[in-house]
C-alpha cells in the first residue's frame, strides 16, 4: 500500500515506479542492479517500497524506468535543481560507472550552460531527458543509433574501434527542431517538435521507427502519408512498436 493522491507511475519489463503527491517515491519488482532505489542486497521487491531518496530537499517531480536484457534502471528529476537522478543498471546511470548504482544519485553534466531538466524517459540500457530549452541530452549504450547522437565516436584510430558507451549525459548536436516531448522504446526513441512534427531514431528491426531509417543514430522525420499538415499531440513507445 502506499499513500493516497498516485501523481505518476513508470514501468519498464523488470520494475515499476509510483509517485505520490506528497513527493514520496515507491518501486517493486527486479532490484538485481539496484533499480527499486533500496540500499539493499535482495534482488526482487515484490511489493511497493519506499525508494531511499536522500535530497530531501529536492524531492522527485518527474520519474522514468527502463530495462532490457541486460538489467533495469530507473531516472527522476528533482523539484528544486531540476536536475537529474538515476540509479540501478551502471551503464545507464549516467554516473560514469559500469557497476550497478543502488540508490538514486544526482547526474553532474559537464556542460558551461548547466540545463535544467522537465522530463526524462528510460529505454533498454540508455536514458534521454528534455531541458529548458528542447533539447536532448542522453547516455547509455550506443547501439543501433538510440542515443539519437549520430555515429559513436572513434576511440581508436588505428583498429577504427568506435565507442559502445556513453557514459555522461551528451547533448544531442544540431536537432532539426527543440523537443516538446520524447518517448523511448527498448531501443528506439519518438521526439515530438515544438511544431508538432514526429520525429525517431534508433534500432528499426520491426518498423517501430515508421520510416525508412538512416543508419548514423540521427533523428528523421516520420510522415503520414502525403499528409504533410499532420501535427502530433502525444506518443509512446513499446520495445518494439510506437
């Protein structure tokens, strides 16, 4: 049981997150990497807990799950800094860590601009969130382009090796349009503009990118037909389908 007044719920394969009015934030389900936000060595929650969140004084607003195969993780966003949390699966903490971080901790972006955040989405290993201004930062696995960050950079020129993680937050270069909302999928990203227009990028095996994709990791836009005065209100996504 958990407190009246549910504002939010996020749910990924492996976890679920709930918050309350009163700012109070619960998880159950598959704590193996620490994505529930317990101090703790179980690996399943399985019923509602309360996440130790420590800012008191920055308590969650905006709250996001993800999963794949390789583990769960889970994001927020602070009431007071606007700011960025995430803990559970490492590679997608955007704590500069491979290894698993248990309780939510608070994202530094190396940035001169410091951007304050409205929302933020989990995906399979990777998460993207939104800032004052429409943009896209996001950190994760590179894989099949659903950093929406072009082509991973080379980290060794001799072997042509590119890079499989990215570890911080990056901001996405040069989008077609500021963002109004961005919705992941397990491996696929939808962006809708402030104009209204659909825009995807990121992993296309199933068609969930709903055209034909360029293969660089960069946003494209989605058309309806021949209708070009379409204009998108919401989107969302499942592993494999939008």
């Amino acid at each position: 049981h958990v407190e009246r007044g549910v504002v939010a719920i996020a749910c990924s394969a492996r976890h679920t997150l709930v918050l309350t009015q009163s700012r109070c934030l619960y998880a159950c389900g598959d704590n193996e990497d620490g994505a529930c936000g317990m101090n703790a060595t179980y690996i399943v929650v399985p019923k509602l807990a309360p996440v130790e969140w420590r800012e008191q004084d920055d308590l969650p607003i905006a709250i996001a799950a993800g999963s794949d195969v390789f583990g769960a993780h889970s994001a927020a966003i602070g009431s007071s800094s606007k700011k960025l949390y995430a803990w559970g699966q490492g590679v997608a903490s955007g704590q500069r860590a491979m290894a698993p971080v248990r309780l939510p901790e608070q994202i530094t972006v190396r940035s001169s601009d410091q951007p304050l955040f409205t929302s933020v989405a989990c995906g399979g290993s990777f998460g993207i969130a939104l800032d004052t201004q429409g943009r896209a930062w996001s950190w994760g696995v590179w894989a099949d382009g659903r950093l929406g960050l072009g082509e991973p950079p080379l980290v060794s020129h001799q072997s042509k090796r590119r890079a499989a993680y990215q570890l911080i937050p990056r901001r996405q270069p040069k989008p077609p349009e500021p963002w109004c909302q961005l919705v992941a999928g397990e491996a696929h990203v939808l962006a809708i503009a402030v104009s209204g227009r659909l825009y995807s990028w990121g992993r296309n095996i199933h068609g969930e990118l709903g055209r034909y994709a360029n293969k660089n990791g960069s946003p494209g836009r989605v058309h309806f037909g021949n209708d070009d005065s379409v204009r998108v209100l919401s989107v969302a996504c499942g592993p494999s389908h939008s």
